[in-house]
C-alpha cells in the first residue's frame, strides 16, 4: 500500500471514525477514554462535552463518581497537561511520556529555580507528605519550603508534580461540583502500583488505532515525545505505509479503518481541547488552513469549535444575557447552506441541553 494516496477528506474521515465522532457508541465510559488513549482535561468541565459527543445517553454524574472511586484520573500526561484516563493507562502512559515531561520541566523556570537540587529526593519527600494526606499544590510547596529552605514553594511543588504521577483529585472536576485543586501520588488513590517500564513502541500503536492514518511529526506533537523515527522504523512489519496528497508519509495499522471521504459526517460541537484538534502536527485534516487565526486566544483557552461535514466551520459560546436563560452563540467562520445551518442548530439545541438544562436558543452570528 505504499503507493496509496490518500485525500484530505479521506484522512478526515478515518479520524472522525477513531475518535468516535462520526457516530456515538453506546460503549462504557471507561473503554471509550481507553480507546481515545485518554481526553486532555485541564479545565475542571469542559471534556464532559468531548465524551457527550461520543457516548449516546451519556451521564455525566455517573462519569464524575468513577473520578471519586478512582476508575478514572486525571494526571499530568502527553504535551505536559492534564489528561483523563483509566489507571491503567496511567500506568502505561506516565513512564513513557516522562522523558517530555522531564524536559518541559528543565526549560520552564521552574527547572531553572530548582537547579542543582536533588530531583529525586525531593520527590521522595513529596510523595512522602502526600502520603498523609491530599495536599493543595500551594500547601505541598509551603511544606517542601520547610526542607529546602531559600527556594520558593511553588517550583518545588511543580518540580514534585513533573516528577510523579499525581492525579487531581474530587472534587475538582466532578460534574456540578466545585473545589480547589488538590493533590495525592496515583498509586495510593488508585490502588494501583505505578510501576511500568516505558514503552514508545506501545504508545505508537495506541496512537495510530485512534489518530491514524499519521506521521512521525504526528505522533511527537501529540505526545511531545522526539526521536520516534527508529521506533516506526522497528514496527514497519506491524504497519502500512500511505502518503497525504502533499507527498507526506503516513503510517498505520493494516486493518484500522479508513472510510472514503464521501461518508457523511455529522455537526459536533468540540469542546476546547478536544482531542481531534490536538493529535497531530498537521491539522489540516479537520482544520483548514484558512480558519487557523480564529482560534487564536490571548489567554490560551481557544473558543469551542462546530464541526461541519467533518471539518471546523465555526466557532460556539454559551452566552448569558442579563435577566435571560443562557443561549448557544455560534460564530460561522465561512456561510453554510440551509441544510447545515439546520444541523448546527439542531445539534446546537442538543449541546445546550446538556450544557446548560435550562438554556434556550441559537445565535448566528454570520461571517
């Protein structure tokens, strides 16, 4: 399959499939995060959405008690951020994305501050004081400050959290709940040892069943992991070898699927760092090209995304205006035909409904 070229909607297509957006499932909540190789969840909410959009009749409730009985964590994992999976796969992951965590560490100044220090024992003692109780990261640097005295609080505590896996734990994150973040090591939380070896060979085909067709590049901007040349080259007996209309090589499992690009694909409202739009290196198969600059944000919190025939037509908001129930703004980005501005609608009024129960109403605002 070497020769096989395949289009940009073609590509679209296969990863709309993988991810689960092309038609939801009724699989546990659980098997879902483990076939995504987890949900980027660094805000407490939003990923509710990004499983709301897979999972038919979703309870969200029921997906915030398996984070407070520990089915489901959220720990520092691929591109340094906050993820939620199952503990298993922090098991799986953690080790093996470490090596990018440690260097994101280094550059930050926080690895600056804390140069010259014993990393390792000073994870020890913060594993040592989580052990006692969940700490607030503020309250582990003020303890940390305790020992090494003359560094201040918060690089120690984050110097801890690169260094272990540590899940932020409820309430933080639980459906309709509220809390400050708070800490504790993932083995104590889980009951599960954290005690895996890395494996990038592992990672690479987990990131393929659910991201393929895709590059090297791909796959090292998604984990931010380098180096994963030798890696492909040593599973080429376990994977097809395609190309992108722009030449580029792509790799994936011999029997992943790959739909044609005339398969229809449904408007999905995306949460702000959904998956789909964080997996590779190249966006362009659901993000065109032209609409980059509209997801700009000052404050690096990008807007929520519509897509459209499978790719991102829009941008979405709830907004509240004073004395009315909350409504879904929606920002097209290019004009749509009626059909599509039905289905916007339509999945629009589905998103509120789960949002925000006693919203009311779409706004178009137009290109």
């Amino acid at each position: 399959m070497a020769g096989t070229v395949l289009s940009t909607r073609a590509l679209n297509r296969a990863t709309l499939q993988r991810q689960l957006l092309l038609a939801r499932t009724h699989l546990p909540v659980a098997d879902v995060v483990t076939r995504l190789v987890g949900l980027q969840a660094q805000t407490a909410h939003t990923w509710y959405l990004g499983l709301e959009n897979r999972i038919e009749d979703l309870d969200p409730h029921r997906v915030g008690a398996m984070l407070t009985d520990g089915g489901l964590v959220r720990v520092t994992l691929m591109r340094g951020t906050l993820h939620l999976v199952t503990p298993r796969d922090c098991r799986f992951l953690r080790p093996t994305v470490q090596p990018a965590i440690d260097r994101g560490f280094s550059a930050s100044r926080h690895g600056r501050a804390t140069r010259g220090l014993d990393l390792d024992a000073l994870a020890r003692a913060g594993y040592r004081l989580l052990l006692d109780r969940p700490l607030a990261p503020r309250e582990l640097g003020e303890r940390l400050a305790e020992q090494w005295p003359g560094v201040p609080g918060d690089h120690l505590a984050q110097a801890v959290k690169d260094r272990l896996p540590l899940v932020q734990i409820p309430p933080r994150g639980v459906w309709g709940a509220a809390g400050a973040p708070a800490l504790a090591p993932a083995d104590t939380w889980t009951g599960l040892a954290m005690d895996a070896g890395p494996d990038p060979a592992g990672l690479v085909l987990r990131y393929l069943a659910v991201f393929g067709p895709a590059s090297v590049k791909d796959v090292q901007a998604w984990s931010s992991l380098t180096r994963l040349a030798p890696v492909v080259d040593g599973l080429r007996d376990r994977l097809v070898e395609l190309r992108a209309e722009d030449g580029t090589v792509l790799f994936d499992l011999p029997d992943a699927p790959r739909p044609g690009g005339d398969v229809d694909a449904p408007v999905r409202f995306l949460y702000d760092f959904d998956n789909v739009l964080r997996g590779h290196a190249d966006r362009g198969r659901v993000l065109p090209h032209e609409h980059r600059s509209r997801l700009a944000s000052r404050n690096g919190m990008p807007p929520g995304t519509v897509l459209v025939d499978g790719f991102v037509r829009a941008s979405w908001r709830t907004v509240r205006p004073r004395g009315s129930a909350a409504a879904l703004e929606v920002t097209l980005f290019e004009p749509v035909g009626a059909g599509d501005r039905d289905a916007i609608a339509a999945e629009g009024e589905r998103t509120l409904a789960f949002l925000e129960p006693e919203g009311r109403g779409i706004r178009f605002v137009e290109p």
